[in-house]
C-alpha cells in the first residue's frame, strides 16, 4: 500500500496570497469601475537590464551554431559564471570564496528549501519571525515540526523579529542546531550590522551550529558600513552557508538564476561526533538531483557583472529605493512608523491594529492592495509589508490615494 508523508497534512493551507486575492476579487467585482494598484507581492516589474538581455542573444545565437551550442553544462554551473560571482560579490568585499565553493541554480527558493535534507531528522531548529515562509515549510513536510498550535508550530524555535530588538532577533535561549537568517529581511526590510551577525556567527561557533544565511535583498543595501554576505563577517566560512539570487537583483524572477555558496571548510558532525564536510554532501546532491541552468540564462547572468551591466542593475535597485523612499516619507508624514525601505525594497509597517482589518481599510478606501503582516507570523500581526516593486506612476498614485484617506 502506498502510504503519503503525512508531515504534509501539518501544513497551513498557503492561506496568505489566497486570502489576499479572494478578498481582492471580491472588492473587485463589487466595483468594477476602481483601478487596484497592487503594492503587495514581491515580484519585479522592471524588464531585464540591456546588458543581459545582450548576453541572452548572444547566447541563443552561440546555440544556433554546432561550433558554439551546448548541451548539458556542468552541473553546478560554468566557471565563467561562479568566476564573476567568486569575484565580484565576495573577493571584491574581503570575502574568501572560491569559485567552486560557489552552486548555481535556478532559484534561492528550490535552494532554501533543499538545503535541509543535508541535515539529520531530528534537530532543533531556530526560524525568525516574521518569515518568508519556505523555511518553515521545508522542515514540515520533512517531519521536523510538531503540530500548529495558536499560530506556531510545536518543536521550532521562534526567533522574534520586534520593534524592541530592531527587528533583528536575539540570540536563542537554549541551543539550537540550524538558525534560518534573512537580511535584508523579507519582510521586514530590517539589516543587521556587522556586529549583530558576528554575534550570531560566534553563537553557531560555540555550538557547532550552522547558519543559514538567504541575502536574496542584498542589491539593495546602500549603507557602506552594513554588511552585504555573511561571509564579510570572520569565522563565517566555518558556520554559514550564503544563499543569493539575481531575482530581486537584475529582474530574474522569471529567468531563474541563483546560487548558493557552502564553503570547503564548512562541517556539521554525524552521530560519532566526527566532523563531515558540507560541500562534498552539497555537491552530491546537486549533481543527482539537478541538471544545470540554461546556457543563455548563465551568461545573462553573468553579464550582470559586466561594467555596463553593474551600472544597469544598480540603477534597477535605485529605481525601487526610490519608490520605497516616497512610500516611507508619506507614511511618516500620516504619522505611521516602520522599518525596511532604506536598503531594503519592503517597507513594514506598524499599523497599530489587526493587520487584516488594515488591509481592509487600505483596500475600500484607496485601492491599494498590501500585505498583512500576520501572514507571515504572529510577530507580524499589526504589522503590514509594503513592497516598492512596482512603476513610479503607480507607487505615486497609491501615495497619492493614501494621503488622502489613510491619516493614522
Ligand atoms: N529568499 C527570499 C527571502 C525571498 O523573498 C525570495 C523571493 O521572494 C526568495 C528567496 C526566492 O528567490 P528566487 O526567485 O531566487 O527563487
């Protein structure tokens, strides 16, 4: 008989994105006449910068030719590509990363999400909240969490992301074996400074702990003294796997590239004690389980890298800080407070009430959908994401609409 993982029937349905668009469609069609504008999701509006979509051409015309087509690539990605990164994103900055230390993949969700099954069954666990949800998830269907009690699951360790600690948490009281790490935070929008991360890289020193550090924003930091990779941070290399992508980057929400670094001196231990290195482990199950991203996507991906394209993908981040700077100023001039939007594309605000009733209330009277913070954790209720992914003539409509109906 056939028998299902019935860790999956622990899962909270995807009530968040549903319940958005229910509610959404509702307004809707109850009055067809009002124009939404959707301040809500995280994808990108912006199309790819010039040089990469260059690169994709070239690269489909080397594809046309027997002389330059490729077939299967290697696995964890062509040198040219893990050579940019290697260079640019950590040697560049004082960070010693290898460029075969470094996977490419076609997504940081697939990455943070399969990075767990390197790990033993049962292990403790610390996930900040509020979350981006997949790291909660992936440990649910893998049976690492108890049942969902009032919000949480039984077995996790929450790490409270709250005004009081500057919406980066506080070391765990008691010992915990993996810590998930987001920053800039989706969706808080908060960083952490050099010293917030060595402190947590001095934690996991002290007990043999890994962190797993996802800086899928990091493009949007501009503050020079904020740290941009973990691995910036001394020591990193022995405790934190990085994960990034060039989704909120350079426009690749839906031309699929990222990567993953696990350094050659990272370990966790088996059940003797005996230290195992991580990236042999990595590598075996990236090389079984996945076949390479596409030829034209690595080398728009690594035309990111090029002078022109550096330039263009700054602009890009420019464009959505500028967004979110105009959302920031009219929601203190309502005399709201927040964090997030600074070096971060999500501005998360405190509203002061249920944040679904918020939502409501921003839907009727301004037509500009966002998202209650409640969904993604009980530290986020009375809180709302506002994403600045979005056209600079939308975002100064919604504002616009905003001062006119939302004075806190
Ligand atoms: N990590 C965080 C924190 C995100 O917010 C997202 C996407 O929204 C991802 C990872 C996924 O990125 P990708 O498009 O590379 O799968």
């Amino acid at each position: 008989m056939i028998r299902v993982n019935e860790n999956y029937a622990k899962l909270q349905s995807s009530y968040l994105f549903s319940e958005i668009s229910k509610r959404v469609q509702a307004y809707q069609s109850a009055n067809p006449d009002k124009r939404m504008i959707r301040l809500g999701i995280g994808d990108v509006t912006e199309p790819l910068p010039p040089a990469c979509i260059e690169a994709l051409h070239k690269a489909v015309d080397d594809m046309a030719a027997r002389s330059s087509f490729r077939g299967y690539g290697p696995e964890q990605g062509y040198d040219f590509l893990r050579s940019a990164i290697a260079l640019n994103d950590y040697k560049a900055r004082g960070a010693e990363i290898d460029a075969d230390e470094i996977f490419v993949s076609d997504g940081s969700k697939c990455d943070t999400a399969n990075i767990q099954e390197l790990f033993a069954d049962k292990l403790t666990i610390a996930i900040p909240d509020p979350v981006y949800p997949v790291y909660v998830d992936t440990n649910v269907m893998a049976g690492r969490a108890g049942r969902h009690v009032q919000g949480r699951y039984k077995g996790l360790v929450y790490l409270d992301s709250t005004e009081a600690n500057g919406f980066v948490p506080d070391l765990p009281e008691s010992p915990v074996d993996l810590i998930y790490l987001c920053f800039p935070n989706n969706p808080t929008g908060a960083t952490a400074t050099r010293a917030q991360l060595a402190a947590w890289v001095a934690y996991a020193k002290a007990n043999r702990a890994l962190i797993l550090f996802d800086a899928a924003y990091e493009a949007f930091i501009r503050d020079p003294a904020l740290p941009r990779s973990i691995y910036e941070i001394e020591g990193a290399r022995d405790v934190a796997i990085e994960f990034r992508s060039f989704s909120k980057t350079a426009g690749f929400t839906g031309t699929r590239c990222a990567f993953t670094v696990v350094p050659k001196s990272l370990m966790a231990w088996n059940k003797k004690g005996e230290a195992v290195p991580l990236h042999p482990m990595w590598n075996r199950r990236h090389t079984t389980k996945f076949n390479g991203v596409s030829y034209p996507v690595q080398r728009a991906a690594e035309a990111v890298y090029s002078a022109a394209g550096k330039q263009q993908v700054k602009a890009l981040s420019d464009f959505y800080l500028g967004n979110a700077a105009l959302i920031r100023t009219t929601l203190a001039d309502l005399g709201y407070s927040m964090t997030g939007g600074e070096n971060s594309p999500y501005i998360w605000v405190n509203v002061s009430k249920d944040s679904w009733v918020f939502f409501d209330r921003l839907l009727k009277l301004a037509q500009v959908v966002t998202t209650p913070g409640a969904g993604f954790g009980r530290c986020g209720r009375g809180f709302i994401r506002i994403s600045a992914f979005n056209s600079r003539e939308n975002v100064e409509e919604a504002m616009l609409r905003l001062r006119k109906t939302m004075r806190a």
